[in-house]
C-alpha cells in the first residue's frame, strides 16, 4: 500500500484546521473590505460589514470542515476571497 503523504489523516486534519483559521480569516476580512467599499453610508456600512464578517467566518469554518476534500475546501474559500477583494478594489473605480 502507497501511502503518499496528501491522504496522511493527520496532515488532512491540520489543513482543514489552517483552512478554518486562516482561511476562514481571510475570506471574513475580504468580506469586511468589500462591504466597506460597496454599501452606501460610510462608517455604518463598515460596522454592518465587520458584524456580518462573523457569520461569514463561521461559515467558512463550518465549510472547512465539510465532507469535501482538502483541495476543494480550500479552494471554496480562496476563490470567494480573492474575487471580493479584486471586487472591492475595481468598483469603486466604476461608481459603484
């Protein structure tokens, strides 16, 4: 039996976990700069953001530890994260 070291259960279980914290951390803080820069009325909006930045990082938590392979939950949360800050950045170009 070829036991490479990618289906090691432990190393599985310490990427979900890193997958949780910091993924989930970033996926939350994309969420939080996006809704700063999209939804009308400043500070309030900020504050809205940083609130709703928690049930989007239990989300991702809860996601990480899904019955999906590694690659996969790590891929749902970089993609979401990487798209909301390049979001972020581009539409207040545009007016919006």
């Amino acid at each position: 039996m070829n036991r490479s070291p990618t289906h090691h259960p432990g190393l599985c279980l310490l990427s979900r976990v890193a997958a949780a914290v910091f993924g989930g951390y970033l996926l939350a803080s994309a969420w939080s700069v996006f809704s700063g820069a999209v939804f009308p009325g400043g500070a309030e909006a900020v504050l809205a953001g940083v609130q709703l930045s928690f049930v989007v990082y239990v989300a991702a938590a809860i996601w990480a530890f899904s019955p999906v392979p590694p690659r996969r939950v790590w891929a749902g949360l970089l993609l979401p994260a990487a798209l909301l800050v390049v979001l972020a950045a581009l539409l207040p170009r545009f007016g919006v």
